[in-house]
C-alpha cells in the first residue's frame, strides 16, 4: 500500500489506513507529521471523518451538567458573602460595645486644653493602650468573679 502519491500527498488507500487505524507506528508518524501542514490532505481527512456517525449518550447530559453548574454557583455565591455578613456582624458588635473607643483620642481632652500642643500617637501606642485597658478589664472581671466563688461553697455548709 501506498501512502503517499507522486506530488507528496496521501493517497486516498493511506486516509482510510490512517481513518481505520490500521498503520504502523511510522506510517502514522509521516501521515500525522503531513497532514499537519498540507491543508488539501487535511480536508480530506476531516471529510472521511465527517461520514462517521457519533455515539449518542443514553441519557441526556445537559440537565444534569446544567444542575450541577447552578449548584456550584449557589455554593460559590453563599461561601463568598456569608463570610463578608459575619465580618461585617462582628464589626458592628464589636463597634456597638465601644472596644475601638479606646483607639481614638478623647475629643474632650482636646477641648480642655487647646494651648497644649500633643504629639500625634502612634498606631502601636493606641493598639497597646487598647490591650493593656482590656487585660485590666479582664483582671478585674476575674477577681470579682472568684471570691463570688469561694463564698458560694462557704453559705452551702
């Protein structure tokens, strides 16, 4: 058998060779090699193609795909902006207890005392100052909460 004709083209016995799979290993190299450049043999490959008839699934797959993407796409959407509503939930809880009071300067101290010229304060003092208040408020939540503790057993007996 043939492969290619005297111009250097596939013969139509080599397209059916290469359609049916029945080439050797080489065979196919030169065949796959030519018809990536010829555009004429190309054409007539996919023309050879054409006349095949496609495999038809049992059940349609478009449904299926279909629910799949929506449901990925309510996933995607729940996941994205049910995180940004509980950011946005502990921010204002965090804002309605007055916890960021302490990192702003208090407007009355400066009314008092318009002559004194104060240093702006740094971002690292006002975080520390805001852990240094909480940690005493935390201390002091504790050592109300204990002796109320120890006393509790004592009135028991």
């Amino acid at each position: 058998m043939e492969l290619f004709n005297k111009e250097g083209h596939l013969t139509d016995e080599g397209l059916r060779a290469v359609v049916d799979g029945t080439l050797d290993e080489m065979g196919r190299l030169e065949a796959s090699e030519h018809l990536s450049f010829c555009d004429s043999c190309l054409v007539r490959y996919t023309e050879l193609l054409a006349d095949d008839t496609l495999l038809v699934p049992e059940t349609p797959l478009t449904p299926t795909v279909l629910a799949r993407v929506r449901r990925r796409a309510v996933r995607v959407f729940f996941n994205r902006y049910t995180r940004v509503a509980a950011v946005a939930a502990f921010a204002v809880v965090l804002w309605g207890t007055g916890v960021f009071n302490s990192l702003v300067p208090d407007r009355t101290i400066r009314q008092q005392e318009p002559a004194r010229i104060t240093a702006p304060i740094s971002a690292a003092t006002r975080v520390n100052d805001f852990f240094r208040s909480a940690g005493d408020s935390i201390s002091a939540a504790i050592t109300n909460i204990l002796p109320r503790a120890d006393a509790a057993p004592a009135d028991a007996k």
